[in-house]
C-alpha cells in the first residue's frame, strides 16, 4: 500500500488549489483538491487525510463552519487531523481568533515556500525523511519521503560505496545530495558525466556572452548551470551561479563582470577534479563491447495485459455470478471469482484491472474492511472499481472511505447489455493507461536533456527538444501522451509555447506539465495563468518526478472512467 501523507487542500479559486499542489508535489507530498466545504466535507467523510489546508473565506459553508463539521466527523472516526487554515494579509489581526476556533496553525496568502515547509514539517506524521530547504525561489525540491521513495541512509551508503574510489575524496561535491536527488549510484554517475563533459562548452558559452555583453542569454547559461550543479552535490557552485544569475536579471553587471571570471575558475576546476571519468569512460565502452560480442542482448520481458480480466467478488453463492460471468466471458473477458475475504482479495489484486464487489450477504463492518482494502488497492494499482447488488448494500458501501474510487455502480436488476458495454470501454481505459506512454521534453539546457532523458526513458518512450521550434515541428509528426516545457528559454519561451501548441493543436489536447528550475510566485502564478497540467521543480529528485508523472497518467484515466463513454467520430 501507499503509506505516504495525504493533504486535503479546500479552496474556491482554482489557482490557489494548483499553487499548493504545485508546491506539495515538489516536496513528493499526495494532495486531494475541493473547491468548498461541502466537497471537503464529503471527501473527509470517505477518505482518510493528514493534514486539511482550509480557505477561511469560502461561499456558503466558510472555513470556519466547515471546521466546526471536520472536527464531528473526526471525532467520530477517532481521529486527530491537523487543520490549517490559509487566509489573506487581512487575516493577519485575526490569528490567534482563528487558532481559538480550533484551527492548527494560520498560512497567510501568497504562501511562501518556507512557510508551507514548516507546516509539513510540523504536521505531517511521515516528516521524518525531509531534508531542510533554502527558502528563496531557487531552493532545492526536498522530499517527503517513505522508505519505499527515496533511499534511507543505509541505501544512501551503500550506494556510496558503488561509487569509485577517486570519486569519494574530490572536494566540493556532496555525494549524499547527489545520491539522494538521482536515486541511484549508476544515475549519478550518469548525471555527474553529463556534468562534466559539457564544461568546457558551457564555459564558453558563458564567456563568450559576457564579451558580448548579452545578459538575457548570460542569464539563462547560469540559471541551467545552477540546477544541474545542484542536482549532481556541487553547492558552492550552484550557489555562485544563482547570485550571478540574480545580479544579471536585475540589471547589476559591474557584479557580472566582477564574479564571473571567479566562477567560471570554480567551474572550469571540475574540469581536473573530475577527470579521472575519462578512464572510466573508455573501461566501460571496452566492457560494453566485450558483451555484445560475447552475448546476444536479452528481450525486454513484456508485462502481462490483464485489462480484459475481471475480478468478480462477492458473497456466497449468489444469482448474479452466473449472470455477470457468463456475459463478460461471452464478450471475451476472463472472470476471477473469488469470495468477499481481504486474505483472498489481496492474494488475487494483480490478476486483473477491473474489480465488480458484490456486498451480497456481509454485514456492514465487513463491506466496510473490504471497500476500504479494495480503495487503497484501486488507487495504489490504477484499477477500475465497481459495485453491483442491492441497492441497500450498494448504499452501504458508498458510505466507506474506499467510496472515492467506485467508478460506477449497477443496482438489480442490472442491465446486463449496459454493464458489458462499460466493462469494455473500461477494458479499453486499463489497455491505454497500461501501454508504454510518449513524453516529449522541451528545454534548451544541452546538460539536463541527457539526464531526464536517461530517467524517464526505461518507463516512456521520450523525445527531447532543445527549442520550441524543434518541438512544434515534432508535433507535426507525433503526438505526445504528456510535454514537460521547461519556462526560461531563449526566443519562446515556455508559457509562449504552450499558448501555441493551444492555438495550433487544438483538438490534441496535449497535457503540460512544466519542469523548471524556478519557483518564485511570480513566475508561478504566471504560468499557471496558462492552467497547465502540473509544475515541477528541475531540482525535484528523480522519484518524485517519476511519481508525478505516473500519479498524472493514473488520474487521468480514473477521471475519463467516470465519463460516459465518447461517441465515436463521424465519418465524412
């Protein structure tokens, strides 16, 4: 099961629900949105949450009466949950009054990273594992994060000690933080080569705008350089890059002109530290080639597609089994019958992506275990959930926490033509979900490319693209599952991009997420005046990332199973 924290955010303005997301996500933290009391109050009734970021001043129910119920429904289900309310600069004066009212703790709106940091860190009960961040905008993404996440200090060390014995005494680079934001010992040494084989370009580059006094461009090559030093343990070097890039953009160049040759010095330095990699290099093209020679490539071993399996549960032996099972099997499913027994609903969970329960017999505490077991298994697994039977029990079920992911529901008399046909188009969900999804990466930092790239590419199959035209020319050919838009970049940047890819590929209706190296509240809430799909920090570790995306593909098709089905084109 996924044990990770979960917040409630409640909101009526949607880019307030987006910007907390946003921020939650780089810190690898599951959020939920509502965008009222009543929606809050319904998901607290159904699920189980960790923290509620509740709107004080909200239409209808606001915070405060909205709070009043929390605290009922909590206290019913004999728990404790931390609720924190987000008001405006206003709100300020009346602090302690909210406190008294039994708020946890008060955010005043804009939020500031550093603020929501210590909320995490004070409420959540998984905190342990969060490392401290900057709090200005060029902060690096920590994560909150569970064993099963990101490596504990023991894997840390051990994969440390994967690393080659030259690497360990290099000064000036934290092989901890490395370790932590790639994942692994061979991820790092991927990024880290990366690093190091384009310094000589970089630095060029770097100097060569200088000469040519082209701040904007001076700006965007130390604003790359500053992500990926931090993203491979260099600090001081991400750090000299970020108070270079903040001096350009405000226009102070006697600081440019002043620092830069001091910095390039510290860069170019990594040049002889890190040189031992070419050695490395050429073993590895010698091992890589002796293999080949020696051994034919194993197959990639395929995953078994079971989007046309259908577990059936329910209790005893009930009229509908025959019903249900011979019409799916007719239209070509395999059926799973097994009884309504969380040993045998655990045991049979990887056998098929469509679950139908059956209440059936069981008392309600019983439906009850078993909708909570199968809403955790739907959601960790990306499964279709349904429920068939009595109307009274159906009821009884929706009352449960695993309610949130019952798709849809089918009271007796079920009609057996409708509920084939939905299991279909469900079967032909679970079949796309399930295949191998296209990405294409926007960004015009040569050094990150090969490194997202290298992340994503053993899930997705990935394109990358170092300028928007060369993207916009892709999409002629191939239209990607999901882009990740990096927003600084030179010509078009970013949101220019998607504002395009809008305008010309309307019916495409490509999902964005950017990936960028900055987080101030400006550039924020400019962007998401765009409503993109997500917002990811450069600096988030290479789990996070692969999380936010797989989360991304999952929701979508759980929300495209609550739709009728699309009727189908017609032909001209």
């Amino acid at each position: 099961m996924d044990n990770r924290s979960r917040v409630l955010i409640v909101d009526d303005m949607s880019i307030n629900r987006l910007v907390l997301s946003s921020l939650l996500a780089t810190h690898g933290v599951m959020s939920d949105q509502a965008e009222n009391g009543s929606e809050c109050i319904s998901l607290c009734e159904k699920k189980e949450y960790d923290l509620i970021l509740l709107d004080h001043r909200m239409p209808d129910l606001d915070g405060v009466d909205t709070l009043v119920r929390l605290k009922e429904i909590f206290k019913e289900k004999g728990r404790e949950v931390p609720i924190v309310c987000h008001t405006t600069e206003e709100g300020k004066q009346n602090i302690n009054l909210y406190k008294a009212a039994g708020f946890a703790d008060v955010l005043i709106k804009p939020i500031e990273p550093r603020e929501l940091f210590d909320v995490i860190m004070t409420y959540l009960p998984d905190k342990a594992g969060l490392a401290d961040i900057d709090a200005g905008p060029d902060a690096p993404a920590a994560a909150l994060t569970p064993d099963d996440l990101t490596p504990s200090e023991e894997d840390t060390r051990l994969e440390i000690e994967k690393l080659p014995l030259w690497l360990k005494i290099v000064p000036h680079i934290d092989l901890v933080a490395g370790i932590a934001n790639c994942g692994s010992a061979d991820d790092y040494m991927d990024a880290l080569y990366i690093f190091y084989s384009s310094i000589g370009e970089k630095s060029d580059e770097i100097r060569i705008f200088v000469q040519a006094e082209d701040w904007t461009m001076y700006a965007l090559r130390v604003h790359s350089l500053k992500s990926i030093a931090r993203l491979v343990g260099a600090k001081k070097l991400s750090d000299m890059a970020a108070a270079l890039e903040k001096a350009a953009r405000e226009n102070d160049i006697a600081t440019v002109r002043r620092d830069t040759h001091v910095f390039l010095n510290t860069y170019r330095e990594f040049s002889t530290l890190l040189a031992p990699f070419e050695e490395d290099e050429a073993k590895k093209a010698m091992k890589k080639l002796a293999g080949e020679q020696n051994s034919k490539a194993s197959e990639p071993v395929e995953s078994t597609d079971h989007s046309h399996c259908v577990l059936l549960i329910q209790s005893g032996q009930v009229i509908v089994k025959k019903g249900i099972e011979n019409n799916l099997s007719a239209a070509g499913f395999t059926v799973i019958t097994i009884p309504d027994e969380p040993d045998q609903i655990i045991a049979h969970r990887s056998e098929a992506d469509i679950i139908v329960y059956y209440p059936g017999l069981s008392d309600n505490s019983h439906i009850g275990i078993n909708m909570n077991l199968l809403g955790e298994i739907c959601q960790d697994d990306s499964k279709i959930l349904c429920l068939t039977g009595e109307m009274t029990d159906i009821q009884t079920a929706m009352l449960t926490n695993g309610a949130y992911r019952v798709t849809k529901s089918y009271p007796r008399p079920v009609d057996i033509e409708m509920f084939v046909k939905d299991m279909e188009y469900f079967a032909e969900l679970e079949a796309d979900y399930h295949r191998r999804k296209t990405i294409f990466v926007v960004d015009d930092d040569s050094s990150y490319l090969p490194i997202i790239d290298h992340w994503l590419s053993d899930r997705y199959n990935v394109s990358c693209f170092s300028s928007a035209e060369d993207a916009l020319d892709g999409l002629n050919t191939v239209t990607p599952d999901l882009m990740l838009l990096d927003y600084e970049m030179p010509e078009i940047n970013g949101c220019e991009l998607m504002k395009s890819i809008r305008t010309n590929f309307p019916d495409e209706k490509i999902p964005i997420i950017f990936l960028t190296g900055k987080n101030d509240k400006e550039l924020v809430f400019r962007v998401l005046e765009f409503k993109p799909d997500g917002y990811l920090l450069k600096s988030s570790q290479k789990e996070t990332i692969l999380d936010v995306i797989h989360r991304f593909f999952a929701e979508s098709m759980f929300r495209l199973s609550l739709l009728p089905k699309p009727e189908p084109p017609e032909e001209p």
